[in-house]
C-alpha cells in the first residue's frame, strides 16, 4: 500500500485502503478475448468516482491510455502496419485539421474509401503536443464506442470486434476528446440503445437515461459484442462498481450528518 494525505491507497485501485475494490471482484481477471483499450481524460484518473479502475482490475486484455486537452495545437501521425506510408496532420484548439502541402488532407483521408480500409487492418497512432503523448497500436477489428451520427446499434453489427475503444470522462470530456483526437473518425463506431438508469444516478451527474459510465457502458458492449460466455463475470464488475458508488454516497451521507465542528 502506498500513502497518500496519510491514508494508505491501494496501489491497484486506486481506492483509500478502507474501501479498496481488489478484494470485492468475485472472480480472478477476467480473461476477455474482445480487448479493450480506454483513453482517459486526464482529470478522470483521480476522481473519486471513476469506473475505469474497475475494469483495470477486472479484465485481463484492457489498456488505459491518458489523453489531455488540446489548448494549443497538437500532431498526430499514423502509420498502416500493412502498408509502407503514412499520414499525418495537425488539429488546432479551434478544431481546425491541417495537413503537409505533400499530404493528403484528413478529409480526403476520410473520404477514401480504400485508404480507410487499409487503415482499419491496424495502425499505430502516435500524439504529440510539447512531448510525445500516447503512441498506440490500434488492432485490425477495433471500433470506437461513441454515439456519433456514423455510428450503429452494436446489436446490428455483422462484423467481429476484437478490440472495443472508450472514451473516459464527462460527456463534456467525452465530446471534446473525441473532437480532439479526429483520427478516431477512422474507425467504426458503434452505440447502445439501452433506456437504462446508470448506477452513477444518485451521486454523479447522468444527463438522461441511456448516459451510462464507463464500466457499464464497456460490460453492456462487451455482452453485445462477444462476450456473452462471461456474463456473470462482466456483472460480477457492475457489482463492485454499485459498491463503489455506494461508498460514496454513504461517505456523502456522513459528511451531511457530521455536526459542524
């Protein structure tokens, strides 16, 4: 255990060693064959009530990558794995995406329908703003869980997902690092329609049913996706997470009724 404020955290979770989660999941690590790699807003990381550390702790294939703001510029370069080229561009904090004059642009990028393609077999992605930020191998059969106008219902899909990407943060934080990072737009996108009530309801902000965070949302794809083998597993992480926000509301109830001192 580390020490942090004079409270020992659990160095898995993150959590404050009286309510760490570790020894709450009912199972070992999950072995999921659909991967799945989260890009964490950088403000997301120590929140009190982030479900990512869940599925850090309970999925053996899961990969947690941070991502910042962009407030000035930043550059993206990605490189097929199948194919001796590469593209690269510069998104600016206005959102606007410019290419090298030798370059073809992102949006003739994206409109080519055969470049897409090739990319979609697998490629790395690297970001660099002040410093290198992330460099990523995105597998062939990655998609992005994003409701965006391009996406479909993942119940709909008739291809195999082997790797499912999640954005990690406020639905604020969400919309602004999916505008940010436009090379997400090369991959498929898929949504859940659920009408469900997220667990998040009574101690963080859902905007309406259907919002959910982001371990249920990566259970409920998963399920949908391939997963359906490890059912009970992928709920036994719903379970931890309900304890969790249970935590926090009792935590929330004590500090309300604690006399002022």
């Amino acid at each position: 255990m580390l020490t942090a404020k004079s409270r020992p955290i659990c160095p898995s979770c993150s959590k404050p060693a009286t309510i760490c989660l570790c020894n709450r999941l009912p199972t070992p690590l999950l072995n999921n064959s659909v991967s799945v790699t989260i890009f964490q807003h950088t403000l997301e990381k120590n929140h009190p009530l982030n479900s990512a550390r869940i599925a850090k702790i309970g999925l053996k294939n899961v990969g947690i990558v941070t991502v910042s703001d962009v407030n000035f510029d930043a550059h993206f370069f990605i490189r097929p794995l199948h194919q001796f080229c590469a593209f690269d561009f510069t998104i600016a904090k206005s959102g606007t995406i410019t290419s090298p004059v030798s370059n073809m642009s992102f949006d003739k990028l994206l409109a080519s329908g055969g470049a897409v393609d090739e990319i979609r077999k697998g490629f790395v992605v690297k970001k660099v703003k002040l410093c290198d930020e992330f460099e990523i191998t995105v597998p062939c059969g990655s998609v992005l869980l994003y409701p965006s106008e391009s996406s479909v219902d993942a119940e709909t899909i008739d291809w195999e997902v082997k790797n499912l990407i999640v954005l990690d943060g406020t639905w604020a934080k969400a919309k602004r690092m999916y505008k940010e990072n436009p090379w997400l737009r090369l991959l498929p996108h898929i949504r859940l329609d659920l009408d469900k009530v997220s667990l998040y309801n009574e101690v963080r902000t859902q905007p309406r049913a259907g919002y959910l965070s982001t371990i249920e949302s990566i259970v409920y794809a998963m399920k949908t996706v391939g997963e359906e083998e490890d059912a009970d597993g992928l709920d036994g992480l719903l379970a931890v997470f309900q304890s969790m926000v249970e935590d926090q509301r009792r935590c929330k109830d004590e500090r309300i009724s604690k006399p002022n001192s």
